[in-house]
C-alpha cells in the first residue's frame, strides 16, 4: 500500500521527511534521529529504553564494577600521609593534632567521641606509617576490587571502628593508641575470605596473619586489642561480601553490616558506662 506523501514524517520531527524505520519500534526516522544499531538503525526512544534493560557488570560482592580500581585504596594511603605530615608539623606527639585525635580511653569517654575514627589515620613513626600503608596497599585494590567502591569504602571504616572499640573495651583506660591497624587487620579478614571464596591458595596470607599475629602479641607497645577487633570485624564482612546468597546479598549485607555497628554502639555506650563516674 502507498502511503501519501504527507505521512512520511518523522515521529519524533514531524516537520522532516523520513524513510527510514526503526528496527524495534518500526516508527519513521530522520537522519538526526538514526542511532546505528546492530542490525539497521534505531530511534534514540528505543536506544534509551534498550539501555535501561542492559545488566551493569557487578564485582563478587553486587557493587558496581569501578572503572579505575584500586584508587579509593590510594585516596586513603593519601589521607594517612597527610594526617601524618600534619601532625608532624603541628609538634608530633606534642601538638593539637595528636592530641585532640589520639584514641585514649578517658578521654574519648569524657566526650571526645571522634577520637575512636581520627586515631585510625594517625601514626607513632614513620615505620608505623609505612607497615601500615604498604598492607593497604597490597590488599585494598584487591578488596576494593572484588566490593566495589561504596561498600570498600563501608567495609574500611566499619573496620577501623572495630579496631577502636575493641581497644576501648580491652585496653586499659589510659593507653593512648594511633594506627590503621585495626582497618588493615580487616582488609586481611576480608581477603581472606574472598579468596577462600574464589577458591584461591591462602597459605601465603595465612603465613602473613600468623606473623602479625606473634608480632602483635610479642611486640611492644603494640596493640593487639585493635588488631582483634579490626580482624574480627574483617571475617564477619568478608562472609557476609563472600557467600550471600545472590538474590539477597544486598540486604543480607546491609544486615550484617548494621548488626555489627549495634553491638559496637552497645559496647561503646556500656564501657562509657563503666569509665565515668
């Protein structure tokens, strides 16, 4: 059948001849509405409609695929050497910097909650700092890698807090305590169990826990309390990141996750209990 000439317009340009039909909505087409297609051409209402249906690629854990891995890992080794510097610069052990952000257990409990987080990017030498900085970056582009950003980003300081609760329980109240310790001790905890899950050889950061975990007990003025805590927390989100079951891992996820920020508020608010009068 012969369609008049007047009927040879463009849907979405009804003042433009058009010849062309769409490949999936069979609509006319000008030139400027032609979106090549893999098989002829489509208008951009089925380009935009098409890409809604395209499955995003997802890491291991659900998060969204990053395209330049690993740089949140490097933004944190930034941030460390910058509160680093800083506190250098500010008199060291002596000036505000490590003063108003080292963790010390009455203080922190007198008001000063923010130390249990500004503690986690504030280290005692230069060798602290390397130690702790050469870990994140061995292992965060992997865990970041295999979470995705947000939750990396929810894992790092979810761990760090653990480390800082575990030392305010444990510790004794006047301990003054600094480190990623207890934010690298999860990042072990997780790739632990990521790669357990991914059924990859573990020997070599098994041998790696175990002399950490000799030196944190063995070594001085170490602690070992951050350590547990950040661990710990570390094997609870990489099971959780690891093995949920794919059509709820989101909230499964998001369960453990909030799970493990109660139980650290409830020991917050009972060793607070305990620690003023």
């Amino acid at each position: 059948m012969n369609l008049p000439a007047e009927d040879y317009r463009c849907y979405n340009h009804p003042d433009r001849e058009a010849y062309i039909s769409c490949q999936r909505c069979e609509r006319l087409i000008c030139p400027e509405c032609m979106r090549e297609a893999s098989v002829g051409f489509q208008c951009p209402s089925c380009i935009a409609e098409g890409a809604k249906t395209v499955r995003q690629p997802r890491t291991l854990a659900g998060g969204t695929v990053s395209g330049r891995e690993g740089r949140v890992s490097m933004i944190l080794i930034g941030i460390n050497v910058a509160a680093y510097v800083a506190q250098l610069a500010t008199g060291d052990r002596t000036g505000d910097v490590f003063q108003q952000g080292a963790m010390q257990g009455y203080v922190t409990a007198d008001g000063d909650y923010w130390r249990l987080i500004t503690s986690a990017f504030l280290h005692g030498s230069v060798l602290h700092l390397l130690f702790n900085m050469y870990a994140l970056y061995l292992f965060g582009p992997f865990v970041e890698r295999a979470l995705g950003t947000a939750r990396f980003v929810v894992a790092y300081l979810t761990a760090a807090m653990a480390g800082s609760i575990a030392v305010y329980l444990l510790a004794a109240p006047t301990t003054v305590t600094i480190g990623a310790s207890g934010a690298v001790f999860g990042l072990f905890g997780m790739a632990l169990l990521l790669l357990l899950r991914a059924k990859q050889d573990v020997r070599t950061l098994l041998v790696l826990l175990a002399v950490n975990a000799f030196i944190s007990v063995a070594g001085p003025d170490i602690s070992w309390e951050g350590h547990l805590g950040g661990f710990v927390a570390g094997l609870a989100l990489g099971a959780a990141f690891a093995y949920a079951p794919r059509d709820r891992r989101t909230l499964v996820q998001a369960l453990v996750v909030g799970a493990l920020w109660i139980a650290m508020i409830a020991a917050f608010v009972v060793r607070t209990g305990q620690l003023t009068p």
